[in-house]
C-alpha cells in the first residue's frame, strides 16, 4: 500500500470506521477464506514467514535482518524472499544492490541484500528456488504471511507496541489486512515490537489462543552521533512519525519534516525542494534506511542527493537475546518434521 493510511485508523474507531463496515466484512470475508482455503506450494529449504497484522510498518525488515543473523550464527546459510513493493520489473530475480535501483528490486529488497541474497518474486516457490540455486539452505519470507503463496514453517507476527492494531478494524474501514482471530489462529508467535501498551489486547487474545508472545525493540547503531544536532527530517515510511520519535530520543533537534507515503519514489523537483529547504534553514538532512535505499544508483541528481545524508540507522534486540536463534532453530524442527511426516 503506497499511499499514506488514513489517520482514522488509528485512532479509536469512529463513524467512519462503522460506515465503512459493510465493506470491511466483506474484504474481511474475503482474506480468511483465502487464508483458510490456501494450499500453498512445499519449499525445498525450511521458511521463516516474518508478518504483521496491519498494513503500514510494524518493524519487519529489521526483524528479518535480525532473524538472518541468528541463522547464520547456527550454520546456515539464509536467503531473503520478497515481493519487491514499488518495483518496476515483474519477473523473479535476485537483487544486486550493487546495479539495482528501487525501481529494479524494491526499497527493501536492496536493504535486505545488503545481509544475504534475496529473491524478488510474486511467485514464492520461483523465488525460493533461486535462494537454493544461491546455496541457499534457509529462507526468510519479509510478508506474504496473508497471502500464503509458500507454505511456511513458521510465521512470526511483529506488532508494533506503540500502535498496536489501531482502531481494530478490516481495511478500509481500518488496517487489519484480515479478522484478527483468523490471523492469529495462523501465527506461530507474536512478537511485539518497541515500547509502549498498545499491544496488549493482541497479547491478551494470543495467549488465550495458546501462541507465545515475545518482545524486542528498536536500537539506533552509534545514537551519540545525532544529538544536539538540527535535522530537516523525511520519511515515506509506514509510520513517519516513529521516525521523527526515534531520532528525537536520540538527542536530535527535529526542526522541520516532511511525511510521505509508503514506499514513495521520490522524484527530481522533490529532492531539489527539500535540499533547499534544509539549506535555507541552515539544517542537515536525514532519513530512514529503507528511504536512502530509494536514491541507490541513482540518476545524478539522486546520487548527489544520498551524499548530504545522513541516515538513521537501527536493529532488532530480542528479550531474551537468543530468543531469534531459538525461532530459527524451531523452523528448521517444524520443516523436518513435515518432511517426515510426508
């Protein structure tokens, strides 16, 4: 989802979330059955599908990137697989972060394959094989946890612990991309995703249905070398705000912004505005991760542009910490055991 979701969602729900009722029970409707009557294609290497419940950022790629670096550290070899969001090439392939652009691969498959090789597909199963043709031996799947297009062996939820599900409703009267039950009913685990109680009805209605709940966080890489600096912060990010929060609690003077969409393919005229803008002001430019990887072998004005910035940089940190090692080390169990029982 491209453009920015609408405000109402979170927020407690309203009469626009009631009028738009009708509509969501029916997409609602929609989005179980296909989840229910999937029969998704077998992998050939044991999948990690890393998800969340709404549309908009809950803190995946991070996750992902984390859960990548516990399966290396027990032996394997990992591969991301992604559907490339905003990318104009339509075929499985796997991105080059040193030639692709945005438009090749997708913002977060050239984050991504800066950690590990990562495949661009629609197709999950053509997307898989090219993880194995790489050597791959251990797949992580950022989404597609809905759609269910590659049988995984275990899904992981984030939820963002500052928003939670907002208002609680199916798009569009809300950013529930399915019923609630019918997703959790899916998980493997829920792990809730940096500070706050926003979170605490899913962790409530998880534990009831019986799935473990966990925790981690966000950690800014070297915080120290943003404070008591003036930024012109940007973002087209699904939560813009947690950006601006983060940088700010690092020791940032967040002076001016400017919000886009998810995933917003920045064009010439709006690079030279905000260049001006921030020199105008006599304030430094910064952005999220996903957003830099947007001007990534870019057109001259682009290139020049990811010169002036700085970029804010984070991980995941579990609690415990060899909780990531633990999900990987399950995943591999449960892909066993299906391949026994088969």
């Amino acid at each position: 989802m491209t453009a920015e979701a609408p405000p109402f969602w979170w927020r407690q729900h309203d009469w626009r979330a009631y009028l738009l009722y009708p509509v969501s029970a029916v997409y609602g409707a929609v989005a179980r059955s296909r989840m229910d009557m999937a029969r998704p294609p077998e992998a050939g290497i044991p999948v990690l599908c890393i998800g969340n419940l709404t549309v908009g950022g809950a803190g995946k790629t991070p996750m992902a990137i984390a859960m990548a670096k516990a399966a290396r550290k027990l032996g394997h070899k990992p591969g991301f697989l992604t559907r490339g969001h905003g990318r104009g090439l339509t075929h499985p392939r796997l991105a080059d972060p040193k030639s692709d652009t945005a438009w090749h691969s997708g913002d977060e498959a050239l984050l991504l394959a800066a950690n590990a090789p990562t495949a661009v597909a629609t197709n999950r199963k053509a997307g898989v094989e090219l993880l194995i043709g790489e050597g791959c031996d251990f797949a992580i799947m950022d989404d597609g946890f809905q759609s269910v297009r590659l049988r995984y062996d275990f899904a992981l939820i984030v939820v963002d612990a500052h928003r939670g599900i907002g208002n609680g409703h199916v798009i569009p009267g809300g950013p529930l991309r399915a019923p609630l039950k019918a997703q959790i009913r899916r998980a493997s685990a829920i792990v809730t995703m940096g500070q706050g109680n926003a979170a605490d009805p899913i962790i409530r209605q998880a534990s009831r249905a019986g799935k473990p709940v966990h925790s981690a966080d966000v950690r800014v890489i070297n915080p120290r070398k943003f404070a008591g600096r003036r930024f012109f912060a940007f973002a087209g990010i699904g939560n813009p705000q947690k950006f601006f929060d983060t940088l700010e609690a690092c020791g940032g003077q967040v002076v001016a912004v400017r919000e886009f969409g998810d995933h917003h393919a920045y064009s010439d005229p709006e690079i030279t505005e905000m260049a001006r803008a921030a020199g105008n002001a006599s304030l430094e430019l910064i952005t999220t991760e996903k957003d830099a990887a947007r001007f990534v072998n870019g057109n001259t004005a682009a290139t020049k542009f990811l010169s002036m910035l700085d970029v804010l940089k984070i991980d995941a940190e579990f609690d415990p910490p060899e909780l990531a090692e633990r999900i990987v080390t399950e995943t591999v169990e449960n892909f066993r055991l299906r391949r026994f029982s088969a």
